[in-house]
C-alpha cells in the first residue's frame, strides 16, 4: 500500500484551499413588465424575471458564494422565489435598493434544474435616465468581490411623466339687457302737434 508523505498531503490541501470554487452561471430565461415598457416617470412598475442556473463545477452554485441584487426603482419590493426541479424550494423577501440570496440556497448536486424568480414593484423615479436599471445581479465570492463575467442586467428606457390634460374654461358673454334709443325733447310736441292736426282735417270734413 502507497503512503502520502506528510508534507505532500499538506501542500495538497493548501492548494485545494487556494483554487476558487467554480460557480454556476445564472441565465435569464425571462422578463415581463407591468404596465410594458417604456417605463413612466413617476409611475408604479413590476419587474418579473426568470433565471435558470447552469452549473458550471461539482454543484449548481458555489456555496461560500452569494448574488447581489440591485434595482434603480424607488421604495422597491422584493419577491425571490427559487425554485428545484420545477417546484419551489425556498421564498424570501426584501425591500430597498438591493436584495441578496446566500449561495446555499442555490447550491446543488448537479443533476438537478434549480431556477431563480425575481419579482420587483417599486416606482420610476421622476428623475430617472434613460434607459434605466431596473434589476442587476452580480455573483460575490467569498472576498466580498464581484465575480467576473457574472453581471447581468436589465434595463428600459424612460418616458416623460404622464401630464393631464389641460382644460381651457369656455367664458360665456354677459347677457346685456337691450337699451331703448334716447328720444330727442321735442318728439313729444310734435308727435302733439300732429294729433290736433288731425283733429282739425276731420272736423272740417264733417262740415
């Protein structure tokens, strides 16, 4: 029987401890938003994404390994449905501008399917650039850094806020009453006149 010398079992154990854990690689499979994009300033926003985890080493995810979750939308709600083999297996919630999932909940033998859902509703910010964030995923080792080649994003472009209307009031004129045309002072005297006038034709007729 072969025995391992001391010191080559050690060094082998400090060279085990050295290499990186290889990861999984997140895919998004699918996105869906509510109300359809282009995002509005100012208005409420849901962001379903779905993600499929391809393993990439001896399991799905890296345990010691964790993915951060970010979001350019304001008083954000969080949703992180993980689901094996097509079932859920683990939920949980958050709120903010980030999110995080500890790799042991995706982490796997790989003959398993294990997929990611992210659900996020939260409000456009009236400020927002154009194309906004909506959802980034970055894979964080064990260093507390991004892996690299592990960013994903997802982002839309914004819209001006929705402006109402204007209604223009219709002004309607002032009735004014009709006025009767000022008569001249002497149209009372001749209008006299012409009665005595006509008075006197007809008495000299009947004579």
């Amino acid at each position: 029987m072969m025995r391992i010398h001391p010191i080559t079992l050690l060094v082998f154990l400090i060279l085990l401890a050295l290499t990186p854990a290889v990861s999984g690689t997140l895919v998004l499979s699918d996105v869906a938003f509510t109300p359809d994009a282009p995002l509005v300033a100012g208005s409420q926003q849901q962001v379903v994404a779905q993600y499929a985890v391809i393993p990439s080493g001896s399991t799905t995810f890296a345990r010691g390994h964790e993915l951060q979750m970010q979001t350019g939308l304001a008083d954000a709600k969080w949703s992180i449905q993980i689901t094996l083999d097509g079932r859920n297996a683990a939920y949980q919630t958050a709120s903010g501008n980030a999110a995080f999932v500890n790799g042991e909940l995706l982490s796997y033998s790989t003959n398993h399917d294990v997929g990611l859902i992210v659900s996020i509703d939260g409000v456009v910010p009236m400020d927002a650039p154009t194309p906004l964030m909506v959802l980034q995923i970055d894979e964080i080792d064990n260093s507390g850094s991004i892996v690299p080649g592990s960013t994903l994003t997802i982002s839309q472009p914004v819209a001006g806020p929705v402006t109402e209307p204007t209604t223009v009031p219709t002004l309607t004129p002032p009735i004014v009453p009709p006025t009767t045309a000022p008569r001249a002072p002497g149209f009372f005297w001749a209008v006299a006149v012409a009665a005595c006038c006509g008075a006197a034709l007809a008495v000299m007729r009947r004579q």
